[in-house]
C-alpha cells in the first residue's frame, strides 16, 4: 500500500512541479490577467501646480490599481490609458502625463 501511495505522490509531484514549469514558460494569449500597466514612471511624489509646499501622490498597488493623492489629501481611485492619459475616477478627472508633468482637465497640474 505504501508503495502505491509514494508513486502516486511522487508522479503527482512530477507533473505538478512540470506544469508549473511549462506554464511559465508560455507567452501570454489571455485568460489571465496580464501584469500590470507600466506604471513605474509615474508613482511617487508630485507637486500641485509645481509648489513644494503642496505635495501630490501617484501610488500603484500590486496589479495595477493606481490611486492619486491631491494636495488636500483627498484620495481617488485611477486608470492609466496609455498613450499618457490617466484619469482619477472618483473625481471624474482625465489628465496627460508628458515627461514629469501631469495636465489636469481642470486646468491645475502636477510637477516633479
């Protein structure tokens, strides 16, 4: 009994530890979910209407959750589009990364 039950442990194993391994191999084609956005460029510090005294945030949680910190503390959930459009959902607000700047919709931006 012994012995049937070490074989099929150890094949399991076998064929556990090989699909993990083929699996990782493969490319991506969809049905699970991508990494996250290249987000890196854009997390950090940042300054409303370029005054150190008014410092924003731009956070990016594993998977690819980004949140946006107003220089009120104010805090919303957000997307990166592509392109270098982002937008903070809570406040509706689209906006266009170009190099260390951040152009709000509303007329107000970020610097670092």
């Amino acid at each position: 009994m012994w012995k049937t039950v070490c074989r099929n442990g150890a094949f399991a194993l076998v064929v556990l530890v090989g699909s993990a391994a083929w699996s990782q191999a493969q490319p991506y084609r969809g049905g699970w979910p991508p990494p996250p956005p290249p987000a890196g460029d854009i997390r950090g510090a940042w300054y409303a209407d370029g005054d150190p005294n008014q410092p924003c945030y731009v956070e990016v949680a594993p998977g690819g959750g980004v949140f946006f910190t107003n220089e009120n503390g104010d805090r919303s959930a957000g997307r990166i589009l592509g392109r270098g459009r982002v937008v903070a959902d809570k406040w509706r607000l689209p906006g266009q990364v170009q190099g260390d700047v951040i152009e709000w919709a509303n007329g107000s931006h970020w610097t670092r």
